[in-house]
C-alpha cells in the first residue's frame, strides 16, 4: 500500500496487441520508473478478451514500487478511451505519461520528459521522439525545431489536465489523428479566440525514445493492415483539415468541436466545398474516406463507464 501520492501517473493504450507484447510495454514502464512510485493504468478498449487475459497475466510481472490497475473499455476507440481516462480515471494530481501497449519505453525517457517538463515552466506537454523507421530522423527532426505530440509516448503536466478537464475539451469519438489534434489544442493553449499559436507549449524530447518490433513477415494479415493504415490515414487528412478550419481559421476553443470525426468533417466538407475538391484532387482515397464517413455508426457503448478488472499493490 502506498501512503503518499504517487509522483507519476501512466497510461497504457491498448487495443489490439497480444498480451505478451502489451506485458512488455508494461514491464519497459515499470523499468523506466527507476523505482519512483508510479500509478500504471493498463486500458483495454474494445477488446473483451484481451482485457480478461492480460488481468489474469498482470500478477506475474514484477511491478516493484508501481501500483498497477487493468481497465476494460467497451469502446473500441482510442479518443474515447484518451478522454475516460483524462476525466474519469486519471487520479494522481500529478504529470501523466501516455504510452501505446505495443511500444517499449527507454529505461530513460519518462525522466527525460519530466525534467524536461520541469525546466520549460511554459510547456503544457512533452512527447518523445521515434528513433527507428524510414522516415524517423525527419520527424525527429521536425519535431525538435517545431514541437509536437507522438502518439506513442508523450506527457501533459498535471496543470495541464487540470486545465483539459476544466475546459471540458474532448477528443472527437472516432478520430484517427489524436496526437495532431491534441497538439494543436495545447499549442494554442486550449483557446485560439484568445491565445496566438504558441511555440513552446508543447516540446519535444530527443532523449526518450521506444523500441518497437519491426514487421517481418509479407503476410495476408500484414498487407491488410497496411490497406487499412492507408484508408485511416486518408481520414486523417480530412481530420486535419477540418480541425485546423476550427482552430486555426475560425479560432474556435477545442472543446466546441464536434463530439464526433465524422460531424467534424462532415462540417467542413459543407462549409470548404472548393477546398475539399482541391483535397480529392490531390489525395484521391479521401474521397473514399469522406464516403465512409458517412456511413452511421453506433456509439451507445462510450455510455458505458471502464470497468476495473484488476489491481495491483494500490
């Protein structure tokens, strides 16, 4: 049982991993603690059976002074389950570490963005930066000059989620691009009607890094994943213009953006007809992507509230 608060809250998104790979992002977070006392929310979303098997897997990883606690999110959405645990669950007070389950932190790069974060008194956040893949060293670099959240390891200093909730920003349910949209909102410091574009607000770290397993196998389930990541990258192109309509041009406060992707778009496919054709014109599978989105889509199961499965050393 810990008797003080822990100094660091972290959350762990998970979806799709097999549990032995999310116990290996859990256990990289648990080294990169470096025995500070830490508050690890695993969230499963949209995944029952995952959810159960990795709550019957977590007794056999080694927490040391971590408290851990596995949530099951019937959701399947990763901006729905951002904005439960920013809400509902986050409970520390104190700066909170976002990570994906399919990636392994550096035993260094959590305390990199916490020191980091301590020095700019300024900075909202802070995001590692890739150190693997084609084009890693140009986004590392972009990031670096110009700020920036990756959606693989980041963190929002405990003010700042003080801030998201008292604004009542959420992320719209079904967005592809969170960590652009996330970024964008925190540049402009939660309100583009009274804040210019702010460099600073959100840093990028060159020393916290991950490791990821690369794909090996030119397999049926690999090629249709990559068919897949094509089409959800189309939909953030859309995504990206439409958000950038909303705080950029009309400078709109982020938490009146739509509750959904598909109205955010679908208002600014209405309101920029020219620019939308210029778009089609250019990057044809958004075409495709704004016809998908008109598709209905059920969220009845974001009523649901995260259900704790397991904890561990609270």
């Amino acid at each position: 049982m810990f008797t003080e608060n822990p100094s660091w809250a972290i959350a762990i998104f998970s979806a799709r991993e097999e549990p032995s790979v999310l116990g290996k992002s859990v256990r990289a977070a648990i080294i990169a603690c470096n025995g500070r006392r830490a508050t690890i929310d695993v969230l499963i979303n949209g995944n029952e059976a995952l959810a159960n098997d990795f709550a019957k897997l977590a007794p056999t990883i080694p927490i040391d002074s971590c408290a851990l606690r596995i949530w099951a999110i019937s959701a399947g959405d990763k901006a729905h389950t951002w904005n439960e645990y920013v809400h509902r669950i986050w409970d520390t007070k104190t700066i909170a570490f976002f990570i994906d389950g399919y990636v392994r932190v550096k035993s260094n790069a959590l305390a990199a963005i916490d020191s980091r974060l301590t020095e700019m008194h300024n900075a909202m956040a802070a995001s590692g930066v890739p150190s693997s893949g084609r084009s890693s060293n140009y986004l590392k670099e972009c990031m670096l000059n110009k700020g920036g959240i990756h959606g693989n390891l980041y963190a929002l200093k405990a003010k700042s989620m003080e801030e998201v909730r008292n604004a009542g920003f959420r992320l719209p349910l079904g967005l592809y691009r969170t960590d652009p949209l996330l970024g964008g909102a925190l540049t402009f410091r939660l309100d583009p009607s009274k804040n210019q574009w702010t460099r600073g607000s959100v840093v990028a770290v060159a020393d916290a890094t991950w490791d990821v397993d690369g794909i090996l196998d030119l397999n049926y389930k690999n090629v249709i994943g990559y068919v897949k990541r094509r089409l959800r990258q189309a939909q953030g192109a859309l995504e990206s213009q439409a958000f950038r309509d909303h705080m950029a041009i009309k400078r709109l406060p982020p938490q009146f953006l739509p509750a959904t992707a598909q109205e955010m778009v679908k208002n600014w496919l209405a309101a920029c007809p020219v620019q939308a054709r210029s778009l089609f014109l250019s990057q044809p599978l958004c075409m495709y992507a704004a016809r998908q989105l008109r598709k209905p889509r059920d969220w009845s199961k974001t009523q649901l509230p995260p259900v704790l499965l397991r904890q561990i050393n609270m």
